[in-house]
C-alpha cells in the first residue's frame, strides 16, 4: 500500500483510509472488528470517524462508532499501528451532541468536551488527526462547492477561525490531539485557518476532507491549487458517489441493506443528468474491462492533491474490491475519456 505524507508533518499515511460511518448502524461491532482487521493487514494505517457517526445522525446512536474502533483497539492492542483520524461536529440544530442540549458551536468548552469524549470512546490517550466536521459558521451548503452562491448571513454567535484555532492549539499542547484538519470546508475557510496559524504561531492544519468523485469534481475549481501549493492534502469521500458508482442503484434497483434502500437519502444523485453521467462512466467502466468501483477508486487516488482516499464499505467483498484498486494505475486512454466524460457532464452530483 502506497504511503503518503500528511500536510507537512512527518506522518505517513495509506493511500487509502478506513471509514467508519457504517459501524452502529448498518455494520455491527463484529463487522466493525472485521473490516478493521481486514484493511490493518492488507497495509492501510489510516481509520476516519466522527462523534457524529453513525450514519445517519440520531440521538440514539451518536458515539457508537467511535465506541466501535475502541472496543477494537482494547482488544487488538493495534492502537499504535493506526493513524486515527475524528471530527466534532460544526454548527448545527441537533441538539444531542452535548450533555446539557446546547446545540452544536465550535466554543471552546464544546470543542474540549467533543475531544475528552471522542478520547474516552476510542479508549486512548490520544487522537492522531482531529477534524473539525463542517464550519462554525453559516455556510452556502454542506461542503464548500454548492450549486449556486446564496447570500448567507453571519450568524450573530459566529465563533471566529482565530478563536477556533487557538482552541485547538491548545488541545494539541495538551497533548490529546497530534495534528488538525478540516472537512466540508472553502477556500476561503482554508486560508484563513493557515493565515491565523502563521500570524499567531498556532497549529498549522494538514488536511481538508471534502467530496470527491467523478460526478464531483468541485474540489478542482478552487481547492485543489490551495491543497497542493499550502500543502494542506485532500483526504476524499464519497469516491463512489455513496454507491452509485459501482453500479448496484442502476436502473432503480433497490439492493437490500443498501443505504439508499435503508435510509432514501441520496437524492442529489437521482436528478435526469446525474444518472446519464454515473451511466456514461458505468459504460466506460465496462468497455476498459475494468470494475467500475476500482476505476472511481483509483481516478480518485490518481489525483495529486489527493492524500488518501477514504472507503466506506458495508459488506467485506466490497471492502476487499476497494482495497484492490490501489493496485490499479489508470491509462492514458481511460484518463482522457473520463476527461472527456467530464467535459460533457461536469459535476452533476456536488
């Protein structure tokens, strides 16, 4: 497996990551255990998760992921073989992510209560890459790509990045955090987390999680010349556009236990051109005679901004097809009609 250099530490981290997601909800801790084992011995050194997780969001099982990955750790002592990455939520109305029912802020006594809780569900001492979800601030949508501008105004409880960072910075001083990142994130929110790193000498970050896939492209109009020249590297979800890549929704199928079938939340994927588009490259797949979830995989992994690709797996013969795509390098041929693909369709998924 292909290591690769987190922001500008000295960390080593696989090409590909383990997400978590699924662990709670629609993976049992059994399967949880499973596909941790399973991606530790095949070479990748990286797990995501989050407080939030699993998914979908719910009061009733916030935590059992991470919860998950910490029944792991204490019963595999592997804990110092992994790079774990989580996140605190950002604003929000869900009002379950605290002990008292404050609605979600990146305050600083939120921001501590999210760490100390996140450490003592991973059973450890330490997280290795903590992530802040989405901003504290309102946002022109989830992620930092939508559709179309929309005014937003500042929320008037608005904490600032400057505020937000020292934060942080203090957590990594007390040595429960070694490195933070940012997910769901702009440019312009990029930037100025490291302009306040280096006018304040504070933690500089080292990652942004945001989308990526070939229905979703995004990253590339703004974000991808910020991760390569600020080296602050792209860790990519989403790669199979939640599943439709690989072709199991086709047509309208319905595979039991999927989550468009569980939960029906997918529907940015569902609009006339977003099918045409995930159609086109089903084809394309087909026609290079390759497993169309290897080639979303491995475009993905392709990229230069791109530190490593996280997977999302409910079954273990999906886990082990992603994992075989980081052995799969892409040809000039099917790189230019993707390209082409691209063309035609640009991001009709963001």
């Amino acid at each position: 497996m292909e290591q690769r250099r987190l922001g500008r530490t000295d960390v080593q981290v696989s090409a590909l990551c383990l997400g978590t997601m699924t662990f709670g909800e629609q993976n049992s801790e059994a399967e949880g255990h499973a596909q941790m084992d399973y991606a530790l011995e095949k070479g990748i050194n990286f797990f995501d998760a989050a407080e939030l997780y699993p998914i979908p969001p719910s009061r009733e099982t916030q935590g059992r992921t991470e919860r998950i990955i910490g029944s792991w750790f204490k019963k595999t002592g592997n804990r110092d073989k992994v790079i774990m990455a989580t996140k605190a939520v950002g604003r929000t109305e869900m009002d379950w992510f605290r002990e008292n029912g404050e609605l979600g802020r990146l305050t600083r006594p939120q921001i501590e209560f999210a760490v100390d809780r996140s450490l003592k569900n991973l059973q450890t001492d330490y997280i290795d890459l903590y992530q802040l979800h989405w901003p504290d601030r309102h946002t022109t949508g989830f992620g930092s790509n939508p559709t179309r501008w929309r005014d937003v105004e500042p929320a008037p409880d608005e904490n600032s990045i400057d505020s937000i960072l020292e934060v942080l910075a203090d957590v990594v001083k007390a040595g429960k955090v070694r490195y933070i990142g940012l997910s769901n994130e702009s440019s312009w929110g990029v930037m100025r987390f490291i302009a306040a790193a280096e006018r304040y000498g504070l933690p500089r970050i080292v990652s942004i999680q945001n989308a990526y896939s070939l229905v979703n492209r995004t990253f590339e109009t703004n974000l991808a010349e910020v991760a390569r020249r600020e080296d602050v590297g792209l860790l990519g979800y989403s790669a199979l556009a939640q599943g439709y890549l690989t072709g199991k929704y086709r047509n309208g199928a319905l595979p039991a236990g999927a989550r468009k079938t569980l939960f029906d939340r997918l529907q940015r994927y569902e609009h006339p051109r977003a099918i045409e588009a995930v159609d086109a490259y089903l084809d394309l797949a087909a026609d290079a005679g390759l497993d169309p979830s290897q080639m979303a995989i491995a475009f993905a992994m392709s990229r230069g901004f791109m530190t490593s690709v996280i997977l999302g797996a409910t079954k273990m013969d999906q886990l082990e097809t992603d994992i075989t795509a980081a052995d799969l390098k892409l040809g000039d041929d099917v790189l230019e009609k993707i390209d082409a693909l691209h063309q035609e369709f640009g991001n009709p998924a963001p």
